[in-house]
C-alpha cells in the first residue's frame, strides 16, 4: 500500500491528512499556532511555529503508521496565500511574517496604484489590496528599513516549511500569483514591476509548477518527521487553488462555492487573456498551464457565526438554523448583507458595514436566520454574475464548508445562482488538493484530472426550483441596490464604531 500525505498550512492550524491510492484518508493530524495582533489591522505569525506545528503533525502520522512509514512515497502542500517571510542570507527570518489578513498597507497599495496605472491589471492581473505581498514588502522597506536591508529574499508561508524540511527555496506559481509580483498570463517574475519600485529580482525564488518535485527530506526532517529520506518533496499550491483541485475543480463549467470565514467562488479557466477588469481575483491554478477567477465575500460563515453567538450563543447551528426550511424564499421581505468586516467582491471596501433591511413586527427569528443564509449567498452570486457576464458558464457548482452542512441552504444556492449544486461524499478541502499534487506528482496518475476521478467523490445535487428562481432574482436586483444606499450612511457612522 502507498500513500501520500497532504499538508494543509492555515491560519490558525497546519492540517495534515494521509491519503492512500484510493483516495481515502486513513488518518489526519493537526496543530494550532498562535496569532500576534500588536497594533490594530497587524496580523503575523512566527515562521517557526509553521515547522515545528508540520513536523509533530507528520510526526504523529508516522507513528500511527509504524512500520508502514516507509511506504509514504511523497508529501506536498497547500499554504495559506499572500503571506510576507523575509528571509535573510542565511535562511533566517528576519520578522515575523505578516499574514493575508493584516491591513496596515493601504498606504502602499495606493502608491502601487499611483506607480503602475493600469498596467497593474495588465500583468498581475489583480489590484492592488491590503493583503497581497507586494505591499508588505514595501511597507517594511519604508517602516522597517534596518529588517528589509538584511532580507535577501522572500518566500510565501507554505514555501517556508518546503525549505525548512529540503532546504531548497522555490515558489509555485499559484501562490506567487497572489504577490502582485508575477506576469501571471506568462508565469514569470515582473521585471517591470520589480524595477518599478527599485526591488531586486534577487528577492525573488525560483518559481516551479506545483507538481514539481523540488526536493527531498534532509536528514534532520527525516528524523523528525518519521518519514524516510526518500519521500518525495512536491511544490504544492495556493489554499484556493489546492481547495479547487480537491473539489474537482479542473475544467470550464464547473464551479466551486467555498463557504468558510470567508466565502469563495472560484471557476478553472483555460483563457489567459479573459478580461475582467479587476472585479475579480485572477489566478495561476495549481492545474499545469490552467488559470482560475475568483471572488471573494469576506464575511460569509464570520455572518452565520456571529449571529448565532449574538443570537443564540448556547445552541447548535443545526438547532439554529431548523426553522429556515419552513420560511419562504425572501424571508419575508428581509434582506441582509453580510458585510461586517467590509467586502472584497464587487465592492473592495474595508469601510462598508452589514445591515437587516425591511424589518416589521412580523418577523421572527427564522426570518434573520434565513435573511443571513440569503444575504451571505447574494454576495456570492455577485460573483457568480460577473463570471457569467465575462462569458464563463457556470451550470454546476460544487459546494463546500459549511455552506453545504446544511440541505437548506443548499437548495438556495441552487435557487439563487440557478445552476445544479452539488455537495460532496467527504470533504478534506486544501489538503486534499495537497495530497493529490502528491500522488500526480508520484506518477500515480497521468493527469489532476484522473486523480479526481477516482479521489473526488459526489454526493447530493440540489437542483433549482424555476419559482424560486425567478423569486430570488427579483430580490437579487433589490440585494444590489443596498451597497449604494447604505455606503454613506456607513461612512457617517465611523466616527461611532468602538
């Protein structure tokens, strides 16, 4: 029996699954690492903690493998984007990295935008936000002066733990995608937006498909991993990239809707050259030669939780949400937008706040609770609206997260994007892209694609209801309406937020 172990660098916890030839998961381990908010809107994290988290979670693993460890024949990874570690001439980082989530460069992102005009979107393909690479590192260069003059490059976070355990620096290019450094369309470091802004290209690594193996385990991983010195070391990709491919994600048609903290909608796309003007995120896949479009709705399941701690703090979320079969489409006329920590897609505003709209003595609980469902798949289909506007079909969609927990909702991401949705049998996410850029990269397939056949396994379809389709765009319509109406008045209220 081989296998493969996916290694799955989040936020708040590297994941590790161990993946046989069947595509089943025989075992999972995982470690949590803190979080350091010294300032308001700083978000790091301590490199170090990443490693030492990986190797006892791979650590764990083996010994449940024993003997068996031997026949792990590669290991590959899927890392959490944008994520800023300057390394010095040693290998050492020279701070503590700063994460996608950290907002203290909008400072920079303007001067990006000031700098490169349009010819931003012409290369990078995507605008200058907060939580991409480009900007950090200009911030430190300007804050930090005396850190920036001792880095001699700089890596993502998955692509640190990769050298800690090989040694060997590279970057794939689905997460370089995401540093506003690369010519996506060519896959290649931007000379013209390195000289731009006076950066060396000798801060940049080599980039690498995320198939590629880049190495194998030194000798000190080994041993601290259990895992032999042979396995093979395979690039990994991008958290959205690796959760496209574990979802099956690989071709034109098929969508996915990611419904976690945030919220995601991510289509495979085989055009270079599709245009979408920045609205939304535009990727190298972790799929050879394969690109992917992606927008984002920041506080998607941050809505559903926040409620029910606001709400209903001492129940389940299947308790919570039992009722919102029994409300209509439209819940009543309510409508919510879920922007409690700003949007990203269309609006990328940090400043907007939510809001219930519509609100009379008739409704109750169950009506916010299916209003919040609504809400948070509205902003979604926002989305979806620009896919099908640039030309993109978008008839199936796969549905992840906690979005697909629960039938009802469900059936109303069928309703509102009208297009099937189809849950899956299990769910592993990142990882499990991560293992099978492993077992492609072993040779255990020809193609992501005959991977996917055989570890990508579908579970119910929901299908759209034409009543409820034809409802729900008409509340679509009034849904978009409310970002113009409430903008100033969210603005005005600045001054009052705590």
């Amino acid at each position: 029996m081989g296998y493969v172990i996916g290694i799955d660098l989040g936020t708040s916890a590297v994941k590790a699954l161990l993946v046989d030839r069947e595509g089943t998961v025989r075992a999972e381990a995982a470690r949590e690492y803190p979080l350091y908010h010294n300032y308001s809107g700083w978000s790091e994290q301590d490199p170090d903690d990443w490693v030492r988290g990986t190797l006892e979670a791979l650590r764990e693993l083996t010994d449940g493998l024993g003997a068996e460890a031997d026949a792990v024949e590669g290991i590959s990874f899927s890392g959490q984007m944008h994520g800023l570690v300057l390394l010095d001439g040693a290998g050492a980082p020279v701070r503590r990295a700063i994460l996608w989530n950290d907002t203290r460069t909008s400072e920079q992102c303007r001067e990006i935008e000031r700098t490169l005009g349009e010819r931003l979107l012409g290369i990078a393909r995507n605008p200058a936000l907060e939580g991409f690479t480009l900007p950090k590192l200009l911030w430190v260069r300007q804050h930090e002066p005396e850190a920036f003059s001792r880095a001699a490059t700089f890596v993502l976070p998955k692509d640190y733990v990769r050298y800690k355990l090989t040694g060997e620096l590279h970057m794939d290019y689905s997460d370089a995608a995401g540093t506003l450094l690369l010519d996506v369309a060519n896959k290649r470091w931007s000379t013209e937006i390195l000289d731009a802004f006076g950066l060396s290209p000798q801060l940049c690594v080599p980039l690498v498909a995320s198939h590629d193996r880049v190495g194998e385990l030194s000798s000190d991983a080994a041993a601290a991993s259990g895992l032999s010195q042979r396995t093979g070391v395979y690039a990994g990709g991008a958290d959205n990239a690796c959760g496209a491919i574990g979802a099956g994600i690989l071709s034109e048609g098929v969508t996915l809707c990611s419904i976690g903290t945030s919220g995601v909608i991510l289509s495979s796309e085989a055009d270079k050259d599709r245009d979408f003007g920045g609205k939304v995120h535009f990727f190298n896949h972790g799929k050879p030669d394969a690109f992917y479009a992606m927008g984002v709705t920041l506080g998607a399941g941050y809505s559903l939780s926040w409620f029910r701690r606001t709400f209903a703090p001492d129940e389940s979320y299947d308790a919570l949400l039992a009722g919102v079969g029994d409300v209509r489409p439209g819940a009543g006329g309510l409508l919510f937008t879920p922007y409690l920590v700003g949007e990203r897609t269309p609006h990328a505003d940090a400043v907007v706040r939510g809001s219930f709209i519509g609100i009379d003595g008739s409704h109750g609980r169950d009506h916010f609770a299916r209003a919040v469902l609504e809400g948070i798949t509205f902003s979604l289909n926002e989305s979806v609206a620009i896919f099908r506007a640039a030309g993109k079909t978008v008839d199936t969609i796969i549905s992840i997260g906690g979005g697909a927990r629960n039938p009802h909702w469900l059936q109303m991401q069928a309703d509102i994007f009208d297009a099937e949705v189809v849950a899956l049998e299990t769910e592993q996410g990142p990882g499990m892209g991560a293992a099978m850029l492993a077992a492609y990269g072993c040779g255990w397939f020809d193609s992501l694609e005959a991977c996917a056949a055989r570890f990508v396994r579908h579970g119910a379809t929901y299908r759209p209801d034409a009543a409820a389709v034809r409802q729900y765009a008409g509340l679509f319509d009034a849904y978009r309406q409310v970002y113009a109406q409430t903008r100033g008045l969210g603005e005005a209220l600045l001054p009052y937020r705590a």
